[in-house]
C-alpha cells in the first residue's frame, strides 16, 4: 500500500507534540494527537506507530500489536515496526510471528538505535545474549547516554558475567539520570551492603515517588540492602511493599493456570506417552527444571562445569517449538487450549524443531544445558520428544522457595509471585503436577533436594554425573570458577561456592509469612520436603 500524498506540515508538527507527551507520560495527549493525525490521513504510518507505542506503554497489547501491524502493512519495510511487532509477539507466546518479525527487523533495520536496541532485547528473550550484546554496542556507539541503552546493556553485562562492566554502566546511566530506579535496583543486586549511606538515599526516593514500577525497584532494592545489614524486619516491610507495588502493574489470570495444569495432568498420561511414535534420538540435551530460586542455577554451573557440557543458559526454544507446531494463537500465553493441541503433536517434530532453533545456541561440546524452570510443566512432551535426554528435577522446602521469589523482583515472568496467597496457590499446583510426573514417569528423570546440595555438595554431584552417563571430573566442585552467561536471578550468587545461608530464611520472618504458610498448609503442601 502507498500513501496518497505526503504528510501536511501541521500533521508533522502535531506528530512531534504527540512524541513529546508520551515521553512525558501524558498518554491522553499522545493519542489526541495522533487521533487528530489520522482522521485527516489515515493511511500516514507514524501516526499508527505513535498509537502503537502509547497503546504498550499502557500495556494494551492487543491494540498495539494492531497499531504497529498497521505500521508494516503502510510502509513494509518500517524496521522499528517491526521490531516492535517481534518483541510483542515474544510476551504473547507467538513464536512463529516474532521469527518472521525479528528477521523482518534485521533485513530493514536502518542503523536506528532505537531498532537496534529492540532487536537486542528480542534476541535477549529468545535466550541469545552474545546476540543481544552486540545490537546493544552497536545502540550504544551512537548514543552513547541515552539512559534506556545502559540500562539493558547493564543487565546484558551482568547475564555475561561482567560485574564490573556492569557497575561501570550502571554508574553512566545514574549520571545521566541520578533517580532512576531500575539503575538503583541493579546496583543493589551487584555488592553486598555494608553500609547505610545507599538504603538512605534510596529511602528518600521511595518517600518522593508514586510511581508503581519506580516503587517495585526502590522497595526492592532497599530490601535487599536491609537484609544484607540484617535488619529483617524492615527488610521484609520493604520487600512486601515492592511485591505490592509490582502486582498492581500485572495481570495474572490464576483460572487460566490452574486449567492449564489440570489439562496437562488429564492429557500427558503414561498411555498417551507410550502411544507416541518414536522422537528424536538425539542425546545431547540436559533440561535442568523446577521452580525459580529453587537452586537450578547451582546445578546448571556445577554441570557445566564438565568438559562435555556446554551452558546454554534458560532457553525458551522448547516452549517456543511447541507453540510453533501447534501454531497457537490464543489470547492467554498459558491455557488448556495450547495443552490440548499440544497433545496431538508429531514429537519427532518437536524434537528436532527443538534442536534446529537451539543449535546456535548449544556449543561445540557433545552435551548442553538448557536450564528454562518452567519446563518441567512440559516434561512429557521432552520425554517423547527427546526420549534420550536428562531431566534433572530442582526441590526446595516450600517456604523457602516461596519466600526467596516473593522477595525477587523478576521481569515478565513469575506473576503469581507477588502475593502470599496466589504464590502459595501455584506452588500447591507446581507440587501436585510435579507427584503426578514422578508417578507417571519416576524412573525417566532425577530429583535433587537443593539443601543436599548446598549442604554438601560432592555425594549428590556424584550421584546427578553417573545419572547423565558422564564420567567423573573434579572440576564439577569448583563450579565457581567458570565463566559464561547466567540470565538469571542468581546472576551475581553462582559466582561463588555452594553455601547454606539461605535454607530456613524464611523463618527470621515469622508471622509476616502466616498468610504463605497458612495457604500451604490448607493445600496439604509439607513446609519441609524429606531429605
């Protein structure tokens, strides 16, 4: 499609004013002008693009999917619509339409940082930070302040394991903006406190802010600096006010979980797995799964550690292959619907659709981790899929596991985490769905307590390397040591040896933890696993 005719000056003018407002956070203004744009030329892309950037910053995905859709049928070779479009389709779960967005991007991306940067963050999710890093420099080399680049390039380092470059980043961006919080809140996560002088700054931001998501970062910040000084009981007064603040920005359909849940227990049974046609044979894969905080990214590196496997970090590209197969559309990222189509899946496909899409990712050593938690939802699928690879199951104590997410402040991820109760909810359905997986298929995957672990190390390290069929090599004790991505919350944790000072945490917490406990307790969810 073409345009009519070129836009009017006055339409210019009111497009840099609609620009202006959304950077001000006046959304009203924004889309009045943009309206106003439209109405004399509705076949004018920017203005589209306009709509399509208030309508994400609204979280109104839908329409900016539609915004930013209209953008590229305009002007096909719009690079940041595109990009846009690539980034969205990744948080709805639509896989197939980000590959074809995200190559769209990079085939018209026109050296615009902004393209660039959001081309990173796509690779970023799709699990490729090596990717992802270098679209970040490329942004960065052209503007070298712009705050919303350092501050994805910081967390990009720190997935690297570049500390200092990290700190060294984050201190840029705090010159160009001294109060922004998302800086804040990663500084916090990269030292220790052993002072005040920080947790009094970050008071007196969090006193002149009504900002949710500027509030989630500084409560969770200052708690994490309040726990490290030992002072519980404001730590946690600031951890439930980011939990808080956090899940007022979020939407979480529990129904649509538990649904899930109870369509992969009524679906994934052990006749439907023996009624499979034979997978791919292809051992190479190690799926490391569980619940967040739960001690996977300790295995992961104790694992990797060995000569043989290479650190994949958390891949998404299982998930993604299943929702590519099915081509699934649906409104809700999770849902029975995608279980159910994905019951009748050809798994051969699968698996090799999994290894095709993992393959630059995956190193040149005969073995690789994926370490995506969430994967143990889809555990038999991987089993028919993949029927020679390890599965390796992450336990923690309950409260433990809980708490030690209540008091993370995670991406996109993880919604049910901010609240006691809808934390304990999920957990119960996680436990159960996770009895009926060992009931059903025990013998084809290992579980390890991550207090065993931590305790001591070397017996259930022996145990999970003759599990793998990988031959004995010290260097698993020294995990430590290695270098390469984590892209997880345990970014900064795993650089140092196994240690205990987690386990029980939760109970210098006591009563502020009765409503997790309680809804544990009435789910029939032991708050201590056995040993």
């Amino acid at each position: 499609m073409t345009q009519s005719k070129p836009p009017e000056p006055w339409m210019q003018d009111s497009l840099r004013e609609g620009y202006a407002a959304l950077a001000r956070g006046d959304f009203h203004g924004a889309i009045d002008r943009a309206r106003r744009v439209l109405t004399a030329k509705p076949d004018l892309p920017e203005g589209h693009f306009l709509v399509g950037l208030v309508a994400q910053a609204r979280e109104d995905i839908g329409t900016a999917v539609q915004a930013f859709g209209s953008v590229t049928k305009l002007a096909p070779q719009h690079g940041a619509a595109w990009a846009q479009l690539a980034r969205l389709f990744m948080r709805m779960g639509h896989v197939n339409r980000a590959d074809e967005a995200l190559a769209q991007a990079v085939a018209h991306q026109d050296g615009n940082p902004m393209v660039e940067d959001a081309i990173a963050t796509v690779f970023s999710l799709l699990g490729d930070q090596q990717e992802a890093s270098h679209w970040l420099q490329k942004a960065l080399a052209q503007q070298p302040r712009h705050l919303p680049f350092l501050i994805n390039r910081a967390n990009n380092q720190m997935f690297l394991g570049d500390f200092d470059g990290a700190e060294q980043t984050l201190r840029s961006a705090l010159q160009v903006d001294p109060g922004n919080a998302n800086a804040h809140w990663l500084l916090s996560g990269l030292r220790k406190a052993t002072g005040r002088e920080h947790v009094d700054q970050l008071n007196g931001m969090i006193a002149n802010s009504r900002n949710p998501k500027d509030l989630a970062y500084l409560q969770y910040a200052l708690g994490k600096e309040l726990e490290d000084l030992g002072d519980w009981s404001a730590a946690f007064t600031a951890y439930a006010a980011g939990a808080a603040a956090r899940r007022s920005t979020l939407h979480y359909d529990e129904a649509a979980e538990a649904a899930m849940f109870d369509a992969l227990q009524n679906s994934l049974t052990r006749e439907w797995l023996d009624s499979r046609s034979e997978g791919c044979p292809d051992a190479s894969p190690i799926f490391i799964v569980g619940q967040p905080r739960t001690g996977t990214t300790l295995v992961e590196r104790i694992v990797t550690s060995h000569s043989m496997v290479h650190s994949a970090g958390e891949l998404r590209q299982f998930d993604s292959a299943v929702r590519r197969l099915v081509n699934y559309r649906g409104r809700a990222r999770y849902s029975a619907e995608l279980v159910q189509a994905a019951a009748g899946i050809d798994v051969a496909r699968l698996g090799e659709a999994y290894l095709s899409t993992t393959r630059a990712l995956r190193g040149e050593l005969p073995r690789f981790v994926d370490k995506l938690p969430a994967n143990y939802r889809f555990l038999p699928l991987i089993l028919a899929a993949l029927p020679n690879a390890k599965i390796v199951h992450l336990q923690r104590d309950p409260m433990d596991a809980c708490f030690s997410s209540f008091k993370q402040l995670f991406a996109d991820a993880y919604p049910h985490s901010y609240e006691q109760r809808e934390m304990g909810r999920h957990h119960a359905r996680y436990f159960r769905l996770m009895q009926c997986w060992r009931e059903r298929f025990g013998e084809r995957f290992i579980d390890l307590s991550y207090e065993t672990v931590a305790a001591d190390p070397e017996p259930s390290t022996r145990r999970l390397i003759e599990f793998l069929g990988l031959p004995w090599e010290d260097a698993c004790l020294d995990f430590h040591r290695q270098d390469g991505a984590v892209t997880t919350a345990s970014v900064v944790q795993v650089r140092e040896a196994a240690h205990t000072r987690s386990v029980g945490r939760w109970q210098r917490y006591g009563e502020a933890l009765a409503p997790l406990r309680e809804t544990l307790e009435s789910e029939g969810i032991p708050l201590q696993l056995p040993r």
